[in-house]
C-alpha cells in the first residue's frame, strides 16, 4: 500500500461529462490506498474456489461483486487487526492524480498509444505510487452513485449519497475509447454485478484519523423512481454485515469463466441551461440555520432561515429538471453537512443542501421538480423564500 497525505484536490472536472461535473475543491484526510488492484493470489487465500476470467495468480482479480469486495476487506481487517476498506470515491480519484491538479490522466494530459488495438497500453506508475490506474479494468469504491452528487458534494472527505440503487466504479477499461480512462471518469453498476472487466483495490484511514463509516451491505434495491436521473434518494437503508470467514487454503487454480460480460457504461449525459444570476440582496456571511418547505397554492415555497440578509445565485437545470441556489458567504450550521428535505408534492419531489465549499464558504441548495417550474426568490433580513408554480 501507499501512504497518501492530507490534502486537497480539484475532483471531477468541467471538460468532462455532465455526471463528472462541476469540478470542485475536496479535502482529503491521510489514508493508505493499494498500489495496485487486489490480485487473484490474495483474493484466493479468502475465496479458494474463485474464478477471474484471467486467472493468472499476479493478474487482478475480476468477476467480483461489490458484496465480494467488502466481504474480503473485512475478512482482511480480522486477519490483520487494521481497518480496511473500499476506498471512498474521493480517496480513490485523489490517488489516482498523483497530485496533478487538473490533469486528464494520471500521467498528464496525453493518452498512451499502442500499436495493438487489442491490449491495453501500460499506464505508468503515478506520482504517488499507483499502478494500473486507467486503461485497466474499472474498480470498485465505497460510495452509492447520484449523477448529480457532486452538485452537492460537501467540501470535507465525501462519501456519497447516504443511499442509491448503483455503486460508483472508477478507472474505465483500455477496450472503451480514451475518455473513459481519464481520472475523472466515473462509472456505476448494481452491488450484485460482476463482470470480467471490475476489480477492486483496497484502503485504509491512517492512524490517528477518525474512523470511516463502517461498510455495509445493500437489501435489495427497488426501482428507481420514474422520470429522476437521480438515484442516489431511491434506495433502502442499510443494515452492517458481520465479516466473513476463508474457505481454507487456496487449491490449484480453477478453470477459466465463460465469455465476459460486458462493462457498465455510465449514466446518461444531462443537459444544462443557466438562468442569469439574480441581485444579491446583501454582502457579507451568513450562517444557514434551517432549511423547510410549506405549501403554497397549487405551487411550493422552499424557507432557508439564515442568521442575516444573504446573497444568492439561482441557475435552472434540465434532464432532470432541478433548480440550483447557491449562497455565496453562507455556513451551514444545521445538524448535518449534507441532507435533504422530501417534499412530494405540488410538483416538487426533495430540497438537497450541503456546505458545498469550505473556503470561500458557500452552501447549495438543489432543489428537484418533477416538471419545468416557474422560480421566484424573496429575500429578507431572516433569509429566502424561493416560491416554486407551475408553468402557465
């Protein structure tokens, strides 16, 4: 493993897709990252009788679920008496750049070439250690998937939607084209897939860093919500999974699996438009104390209590509908960093906020329509009433 230090990072980025937007500033505590995916040889010492579709004891192990993936960090957590995890998806692309702000790949900005259309080219060892980062397999992380989530994304270490019916996937494979390797690039798929193109490598929080919300294992996941590219609020709770036991000392190596199956592709591109921003009332912070919603006629009022006059930005969303507010100087000071307030009602499905930076502080606001909403913003010296009615 290699020792990764606090710090912070620009994730996701503006060039990228619209799930790989906005680019936005994340702090990272110090923590210890596989330098490479969990290899056949390891993974048999917990699962004798696995089988990876290549199954060359050196090779990274592939035909894992996610539920596989956690099971045998915790089994290796037991056995070593450290707290071993999947990686966040924050850890993982914090990593994965090596310290290249910016950059599209690991190494810079330049995709490899190979004069097989067939192979995958050698990815470099990174900056920090790293190998087998892009033009690998896809890998799996400890974080549910939402399109939207870094909308959202608290500043500080962030780990995901609290619930979704998709695990996030990172890497991308060397038999997608070049923009699916880059570092930015995130994929999903259901917890119970496996396929001969996903792997996983492990992690660790380094000692003296608060411990990470422990891993659990997902019920079965319902439908996703008609007509919401969101899926990061349908899902189930969550209930902890005790660790597995090793099924004996590894055998000779088993025969190779069937055909593959083919990688998860992500989700599709959203649209956008922008709506210009409206007057700031006032200059200056504010602490966001409190976030609700009332009804209002045949329409839906959305109440941010704040501490003083706040400044406000709105910017309208398509594919799905939604309407972003963002307050510029504004602290979160409610219980939580990160949550949301369900509405389901008058065309309005849930309120979302967060702290969305830490320095210049600013909190979003995201609210989901079920359908285009014509949007008006109150101010007051007690905060902002966003009134939401449906179009003529």
């Amino acid at each position: 493993m290699v020792s990764i230090p606090a710090g912070e990072f620009e994730m996701g980025s503006n060039r990228g897709a619209g799930w790989e937007r906005p680019a936005h500033r994340v702090r990272t505590p110090p923590f210890e990252i596989g330098a490479q995916p969990v290899t056949n040889e390891e993974f048999w010492q917990f699962k004798p009788a696995h089988v990876s579709s290549d199954q060359t004891p050196a090779a990274a192990v592939t035909d894992v679920s996610w539920q596989d993936a956690v099971d045998y960090c915790a089994w290796l957590s037991a056995r070593t008496g450290l707290e071993i995890r999947l990686p966040p998806e924050a850890w993982w692309e914090r990593a994965a750049r090596g310290g290249l702000d910016g950059a599209r790949y690991p190494w810079g900005e330049e995709p490899l070439e190979t004069a097989d259309a067939d192979a995958a080219p050698a990815p470099p060892e990174n900056a920090f250690g790293l190998r087998a980062v892009g033009y690998n397999l896809w890998e799996w992380t400890a974080d549910w998937y939402s399109p939207n989530y870094y909308a959202v994304a608290p500043a500080l270490d962030p780990r995901g939607p609290d619930r979704g019916v998709y695990r996030v996937l990172r890497g991308g494979g060397y038999r997608n084209d070049p923009s699916s390797a880059t570092v930015f690039n995130r994929g999903s798929a259901r917890p119970d897939t496996r396929s001969a193109s996903i792997t996983f490598r492990i992690a660790r929080p380094l000692q003296g860093e608060a411990p990470p919300p422990t891993l659990t294992k997902a019920e079965p996941a319902p439908k996703a919500p008609s007509g919401g590219a969101d899926r990061a609020l349908a899902a189930q709770p969550t209930v902890v999974r005790t660790a597995a036991k090793a099924e004996g000392p590894p055998p000779a190596r088993p025969a190779p699996s069937a055909a593959p199956k083919p990688a998860p592709k992500p989700a599709p591109k959203p649209a956008a438009e922008s709506r210009p921003p409206a007057p700031p009332p006032a200059t200056g912070g504010v602490d966001v104390t409190a976030v609700s919603f009332e009804e209002a006629g045949d329409g839906v009022s959305v109440l941010l209590a704040s501490s003083g006059a706040a400044q406000y930005k709105t910017m309208a969303l398509r594919s799905p509908e939604r309407l972003v507010v963002d307050l510029p100087g504004g602290t979160l000071t409610t219980d939580r960093k990160v949550g949301a307030v369900e509405v389901g009602r008058n065309g309005v499905q849930r309120v979302r906020y967060s702290q969305f930076k830490l320095d210049p502080p600013t909190v979003r606001v995201v609210i989901d329509l079920e359908k285009p909403m014509d949007a008006s913003v109150d101010a007051s010296a007690s905060g902002l009433r966003i009134q939401l009615r449906p179009k003529p």
